[in-house]
C-alpha cells in the first residue's frame, strides 16, 4: 500500500460540500498524488465500490449517505511553464487548488485571462468538467490542455480542448465517453498581450461607473469580486451550489412566442440561432424569491440560487427544485434543468 494512501470510513462530508449537507461517505481518500489515486483504485475493497470524485463540492447535492469510495482531489501547486504557443503563457495548476486561488496567483503575477472568472468556487479539476463561466467568459477561452488518469486504462493521458468536448455548463466528462477520466491537472494559456473581455452589460457599466478607460486585470477582477459579493451568498456564510438551474436554450421561435405572452422576458440570442432565457427571470416572476419550503430556500437577492437555511437534507433540496421547475414548466412551457449533480 502506498505510504500517503489513507481510507476513512464513515467520513462526514459536511465540511466537502458548499451546501453543508450533513451526510457520510462508507469510504474516503484525500488524493494527494496521482500514485495515492493508483493505490487507492488497486486496493481490493475499495476497487469494487462505486466513485464519487469530490473537488471543492460547490456542485454537488448531497442526497444521502455515500455508500462508496469518496476521492478528495487534493493534487496542489501552480507552475508557470514556458510558452508552448506564441503570444501565450502557460499556467499549470494541480486539481485540488482552489479556483480563486489560482486567478489570484495569476494575477498577482500579472497575467490577465481569469479575472472575470474570479470568485468562483471550487476547484481546478472541477472547473473542465462543466465549463465553468461568468461574466462573458468561459473556461474553454483559456484553457489549454489537462491531464487525465484514465481508469479504464490505467493511464496518464493529455486531453486538448478539441477532446474536452466544452459547451454551456457541459463537457466530455459529463458524457458516458469521459466517466472513467479523472483530472489531475490544468493547464491555461494567458494571453500576453491581454485586452479585457467586457461584453458582459453588467460588467461594462460597472467599469464605465468606476470610470475605467482603460482597466487592468486586476481592476476587472475586483469589480468582478464586488458584483459577485453583492448578488451571490457566500458559501462559508450560507450553503449554497451557485446558480442551481442552467438558463434553458430554447428555438428562436419559441422564444418568439413565450415573449408575445410576457414581453419582459430576458433572453440572449445565441450565435446558431437558439435563444438562451434568463433561469433567474423565469423563477423569479413566479415569486420564488425569499420562499423556503423546510430548511431550504431561494435566495432572496437572486432566484437562481437555492440556499440551506441551516441543517437542509439534500431531499429538502430536491424538494424545492422540483417545485420551481414544475412552476416554470406550467406558465412558460421550459424545463429548467439543473446545474448542480445530485448524488
Ligand atoms: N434576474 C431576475 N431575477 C433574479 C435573477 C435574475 O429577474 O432573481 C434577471 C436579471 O435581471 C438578468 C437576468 O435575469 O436580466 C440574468 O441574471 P444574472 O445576470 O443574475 O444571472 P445569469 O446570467 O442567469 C449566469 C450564470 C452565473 C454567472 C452569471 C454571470 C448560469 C446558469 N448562470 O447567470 O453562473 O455568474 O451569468 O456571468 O449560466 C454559476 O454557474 O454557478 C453561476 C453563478
């Protein structure tokens, strides 16, 4: 057995998941190396247990307990590499770093490219898996390359974006094709020549407000920071999984339709065509904010976030969730689906 390979059992995971969620995991293992990640998948128990891979768990509902093999990706460090590709800077970052804590260190460093991903919770490996974005941007627009270990194989292997598969809140990982792929590490390439990325209304004016010509990376992340600070609960505060639905993509037409019944309905054309509604404007109209049904409610300051007013079990959660998409589905005819994964 490997030297660093330690398995619990009976594992709280109150502390892994932003929702607070008191549940337990039968068997948990902090994967610290990619060898402690081999050991643990060549131990014969743990072998036959099915996986439940865990990152900053600020995407995950805990249902119930886990009766199976938590991984904890706790793979560390940052590394700046030397340019691969003209123009860029190439950042490598383990999969158990903090998200925000690699924009600051990028930052710090004076490389722009994650700043309007600041503030997001979670981590590294985790952020791959759904594409994480905000503010106009999306993993996908920085990302260079990761590096799986693939379980079926038992491999280390280098995916490029090609092979990620990205799309909105969706990856190659979410697919059946990419459920035996572990991420171990990241790595980004940030522009030298950096110019920052404002298409985002709400952003824009907060930069024109600050009287920003010209803002730096830094001054972009800050308002980025403020604007997340002032819409979104903090975790540490109150539990909670971000945006909880995803904005359904709906046809030109049907958008064209829902709008002649409810002109104020927010949507973004897409470049195909398709129109992506606002989650949060279709929730809200309904009344949700401020609502709680048990221990779990809806965020008073924005409907798509569902929040544990303290000791929520997942099955609250769910509850919830349940209620709003059949509320949405009845008045607008969308299935909301949500962003979270249910376990
Ligand atoms: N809106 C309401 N009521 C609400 C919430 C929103 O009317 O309670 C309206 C807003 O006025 C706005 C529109 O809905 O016109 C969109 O709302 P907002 O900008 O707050 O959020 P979003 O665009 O739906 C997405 C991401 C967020 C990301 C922000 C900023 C999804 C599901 N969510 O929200 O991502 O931070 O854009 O880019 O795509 C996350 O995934 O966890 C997350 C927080």
């Amino acid at each position: 057995m490997h030297p660093d390979l330690t398995i619990l059992t009976d594992f709280s995971l109150r502390a892994c998941n932003t929702f607070g969620i008191d549940a337990t995991a039968s068997h948990y293992v902090r994967v610290t190396s990619v060898d402690v990640l081999r050991a643990a998948l060549a131990d014969p128990v743990l072998a036959r247990l099915p996986r439940l891979l865990l990152g900053g768990g600020s995407n995950i509902v805990l249902t119930g307990d886990f009766h199976g093999l938590v991984l904890h990706m706790a793979i560390d460090g940052t590394q700046l590499l030397d340019a691969g590709d003209a123009g860029v800077r190439l950042v490598r970052a383990g999969a158990g770093q903090s998200w925000h804590g690699l924009v600051e260190a990028t930052l710090a460093q004076d490389l722009g490219g994650l700043e309007n991903l600041a503030l997001i919770p979670g981590t590294v490996g985790a952020a791959p898996i759904q594409n994480i974005g905000a503010y106009g941007v999306e993993l996908k627009d920085v990302f260079h390359s990761a590096s799986v270990f693939d379980c079926a194989s038992g491999q280390v292997r280098t995916m490029t974006a090609a092979d990620c598969r990205f799309g909105y809140r969706d990856s190659v990982f979410k697919q059946a094709d990419g459920a035996a792929l572990i991420v171990l590490d990241v790595t980004f390439a940030l522009p030298l020549a950096w110019t920052p990325t404002l298409g985002y209304a709400e952003l824009a004016s907060a930069v024109r407000e600050a009287g920003l010509d010209a803002p730096s990376a830094r001054q972009v992340a800050d308002l980025v920071i403020a604007i997340r600070r002032r819409k979104l609960p903090d975790p540490a505060v109150i539990g909670n999984a971000g945006s909880f639905f995803k904005n359904p993509v709906v046809s030109g037409a049907r958008c064209a339709a829902i709008l002649a019944a409810h002109p104020g309905l927010v949507h973004h054309a897409q470049p195909d065509g398709s129109e992506k509604l606002a989650a949060g404007w279709l929730i809200d109209q309904g009344g949700w904010k401020g609502r709680s049904m048990g221990a779990a409610g809806v965020y008073a300051k924005q409907a798509l976030v569902l929040v544990n007013r303290g000791g929520a079990t997942g099955a609250e959660v769910l509850a919830l969730a349940r209620a709003i998409t059949a509320d949405v589905a009845a008045r607008y005819g969308v299935a909301l689906e949500t962003e979270p994964v249910f376990v």
